[in-house]
C-alpha cells in the first residue's frame, strides 16, 4: 500500500517512527517532510499530503504535529479529505469502519510512540463497512455543503 505521511517541526520525532514502522510493513511511504527540526507551519506538510491522497497517487496519509489537531483541520479544507485525530486504536477502527476516513493525525505532544503504532496499524487494517454509513459519507461532498 502507498502512503503519504507528513510532520511539523514537533511531529518529527513521531512521524519518524511511524514511517519506520509502516516501511517494516511492506508498505511504500511517500515523505512529504519536513525532515529538520526547524520550526515550519503544519499546513504546508499537511496539503502535501492531502494532494497526493485525493490524486490517488497514496491510499492513505499520516499526519503529525504536536496536538494533532491543526493537521486534522488543515487536512479537512480539501475535499474528499476525512482526516481524523487518532488517540487509540478504538477510534481507528471506528473511523475506517464508520466515516471511510483517509488520513490519520496523530498529536506527538499528546500520545505515545507505542499508541500511536497500534492506531495506524488498526486504521490500515480496517475497510469501510458502507451500507448505512454511504450516505452519511455522500453528506459530506462540497456539494452538499452548507452555506
């Protein structure tokens, strides 16, 4: 599988071994950087990374700063995008599951390395159940948007 991970100064660290972690897993990684520990704005990396999970060129992207929540907003502003900040892999699972979600945020400043692992693999391990849960998705197209 082809994913797109991406960091901020503060996710470095976290986003470091999340990319180690999916490479030991076969999985091919796209690294959008940023790779030095300057400081850098998290939406740059995360519009990097959304563009290359809308285009198709990656199945999935990881984001990571330190709360994970400016990823998970800055991710959101694309269309298609359903990033989600991930704290467990209970939450993992039921965003696949539930929400079809394409991109998994982590916060480096809130979780654990080991936490943060067992989430992205339950995310990648989990397929979109569909069904009732389509429509709720087709909500969430541009066109449908509010006002």
């Amino acid at each position: 599988m082809i994913i797109a991970i991406g960091s901020d100064h503060a996710g470095l660290p976290l986003k470091r071994a999340l990319s180690a972690a999916l490479d030991a897993a076969g999985h091919i990684v796209l690294d959008a950087g940023t790779n030095g520990e300057e400081s850098v704005d998290y939406p740059d990396f995360a519009h990097e990374v959304s563009a290359k999970v809308v285009s198709g060129e990656a199945r999935f992207g990881v984001l990571v700063c330190g709360s994970g929540i400016g990823m998970s907003i800055a991710a959101n502003r694309h269309a298609a995008i359903r990033a989600v900040n991930l704290h467990n892999s209970t939450e993992a699972r039921l965003t696949r599951a539930h929400n079809d979600a394409n991109i998994a945020c982590f916060g480096a400043r809130t979780l654990g390395v080991e936490v943060a692992l067992d989430a992205l693999a339950a995310f990648l391990a989990t397929e979109f159940e569909g069904g009732r849960h389509q429509g709720r998705i087709d909500k969430l197209s541009p066109d449908t948007a509010l006002a």
